[in-house]
C-alpha cells in the first residue's frame, strides 16, 4: 500500500497539533497552581480577572519574544553562504 505525501504532511500536522494542546494542557495547570500561591482560590470574580490579566501579558511577551527570534533567525540564514536566496 502507497502513502501519499499528503496524507503523511497531514497526519504528520494532527500528530503535532494534537501534543501542543496536550503541552498546553499541562501549562495551564501550571500556571493555575502557581498563580493559585498568590491568589487564594474561591475569590470570586476579580481573582479570575487578575489571572487572566496575567496570562494575557505572558502571552503577550512570549509571542514577542518568539517574533524577534525569528526575525534574528530570518537575518542570519540570510547572511549564510548557502542561505535562503531571494527569487
């Protein structure tokens, strides 16, 4: 039996995206836990608010972070003898 190149990209695609929710699974249980030190459990509303206030801002600077990596990346190939060539 032949596999086609596009069902292996696809699967290959499902099969990451299926450990990245799994990774992100076990990072919000993280942070939960270690914003739940901070701010005692059963607050109510604003608790909630705080927390997702926080997450918002990690989010924001770990997006950022991995931008400006790529963009450092993106130079560097660049720069490389045998880098990526403008067409």
């Amino acid at each position: 039996m032949e596999i086609k190149p596009t069902y292996l990209g696809t699967m290959i695609g499902l099969a990451t995206v299926a450990f990245g929710l799994i990774a992100a699974g076990a990072w919000n249980k993280f942070i939960t836990d270690a914003i739940a030190l901070f701010l005692k459990p059963g607050k109510g509303v604003w608790a909630e608010f705080i927390y997702a206030i926080i997450i918002t801002i990690i989010a924001i600077v770990v997006v950022q972070s991995l931008a400006k990596l790529a963009e450092r990346e993106a130079e560097f190939t660049g720069k490389l003898p045998f880098g990526k060539k403008e067409q």
